[in-house]
C-alpha cells in the first residue's frame, strides 16, 4: 500500500454542500474492447446525503459493479464528474486516492474477499496495519468491530471455520473499522441464502441507524426495499429514484 497522505481540508470544495457526500455529474463510463465499446454508465447524475441507506438496483449487466467502482474509487469515468466528502475526485493525487480507498470508503464484496489464511481478527486488523495504527489500538478496534457484528466470540477463527453468514459479517467488521464516511456493498447477500441474507440486512439496519451512511448495490427488489431511497439502473442510466418509505 502507498503512504497514507491525508487530503488538504478545505479544497475544492465546489462540488456540494457539506452533508452531500457523493455528488456524480453526467458519471459515463466506456470500456473500449477493441473492435467494439460497450457504453456501461451513460450519464448518471446522483448525490447522496450523510447518514442516507441507498440501495442502487438494476438487472445484470445494468451497470451497477461499474458505478460503484467509480464510487469507491477503484475506478476511474470516461467523462463527468464526482464528488467525494466535496472533493472533486478527478483532481486527487494517487496517495490520496489510496487514502481514501482505505480510509472513507468501507467495501463489502458478494465473495467477502477475506484472507484464507488470516484469523478473523486478523482479517479485520488489515486495514488498519495498512494505515500504520499502532498493534495495542490495532487489536483493541478490530475486537470493538468484531463484536459490533456479533463475531466477539469467533475473533481466531478463520474463515473456512466459519459459516457465509460469518464471513460475510467479517468483512463488514472490516469495512467498519476504519469509521469510514461511507459503506459501499455489491451484492452483499449474493452468495447467502434467504435467511443468512436476512441476518445481514438486519444488520445493514442497525449500522444504519447508528449513523453510517450505505450504499448497497443489488439485483433484488426485497433486498433493495430495506433501503431508505431506490435508485434504479437500467441500461447505465438512472431510471428512477425513489423513497422507499423505511
Ligand atoms: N472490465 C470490463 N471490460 C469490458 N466490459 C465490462 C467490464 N466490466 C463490465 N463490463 C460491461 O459493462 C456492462 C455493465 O457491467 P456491470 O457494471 O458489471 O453490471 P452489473 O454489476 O449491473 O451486473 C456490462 O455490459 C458488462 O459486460
Ligand atoms: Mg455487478
């Protein structure tokens, strides 16, 4: 990981008002595959408030993976424009784009993507190690997180020792553990089956409601209408933005 260089305060901050912490402007996005271009985000303009639960939901294939690269900043857009916490992102060094990928930004994966070999409290210390938290505070929150999941009394387990409802809550102990400004989650529920998957949404919940802000990316329109607002992808575009009522 690169050196952890935190972004000037006070910059750029143009984009949005401050309780805006994603704003996309006209957001495209061609993958050029040679002989052909598939236009995967046509135009997406969006922004989303601290604190909101946004489900973002679309079929295969609509675009959702490739939005939320951009919004994770695992990506880059062809065109347009995106605000994070107010900053423009286009204008961020490649040090303060590592840091906000490891700082701001908690990812959660359909596959969990833990470390085979790393016991549960280690997997959700790696963040941390990458940022140079010193091993006593370390431990000390990486055990807070794990216990906010209610995996308090699975810290040594690894992975293959746990169920996909364990591993899932894992990775999202690991998301957490930062404070990240925002939650980011493709498909969390995607390789669980409906009860697990409920266990997990139960827990979005709750995440929710103690202050973290989420964007969740699916396919499913009973995972979506646990969100508190419904944007809608089809074809790269938003189709529809609506509140769910929750
Ligand atoms: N790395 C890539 N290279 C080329 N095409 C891609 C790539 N990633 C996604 N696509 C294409 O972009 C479109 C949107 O994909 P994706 O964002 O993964 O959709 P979703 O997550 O909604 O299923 C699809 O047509 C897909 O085939
Ligand atoms: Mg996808």
């Amino acid at each position: 990981m690169g050196s952890q260089v935190a972004p000037a305060l006070g910059r750029d901050v143009e984009g949005a008002a401050p309780s805006v912490i994603i704003k996309t402007e006209d957001l495209w996005k061609t993958y050029d595959m040679g002989a052909i271009q598939v236009n995967a985000l046509c135009g997406v303009s969006f922004q989303i408030e601290r604190g909101e639960y946004v489900a973002i939901m679309g079929p295969s294939g609509s675009g959702k993976s490739t939005l939320m690269n951009l919004i994770g900043c695992l990506d880059t857009p062809t065109r347009g424009e995106y605000w994070l916490n107010g900053r423009r992102v286009s204008e961020l060094t490649d040090d303060e784009l590592a840091y906000i990928r490891n700082k701001e930004i908690g990812f959660v994966f359909q596959t969990f993507n833990l470390l085979s070999r790393a016991t549960a409290l280690h997997n959700v210390e790696l963040p941390l190690i990458y940022n140079g938290t010193p091993a006593a505070e370390r431990r000390a929150r990486a055990e807070e997180a794990l216990r906010t999941v209610e995996l308090g009394d699975r810290m040594e387990h690894k992975p293959n020792e746990l169920s996909g409802g364990q591993r899932q809550r894992v990775a999202i102990a690991r998301a957490l553990v930062n404070r990240p400004s925002i939650i980011l989650a493709d498909e969390p529920t995607g390789n669980l089956d409906t009860a697990t998957g409920d266990e997990i949404m139960a827990l979005f919940d709750r995440l929710n409601a103690s202050g973290n802000t989420i964007v969740l990316v699916t396919h499913e329109h009973d995972i979506a209408a646990r969100a508190r607002r419904i944007i809608h992808i089809r074809d790269g575009k938003v189709a529809r933005d609506e509140k769910t009522g929750r």
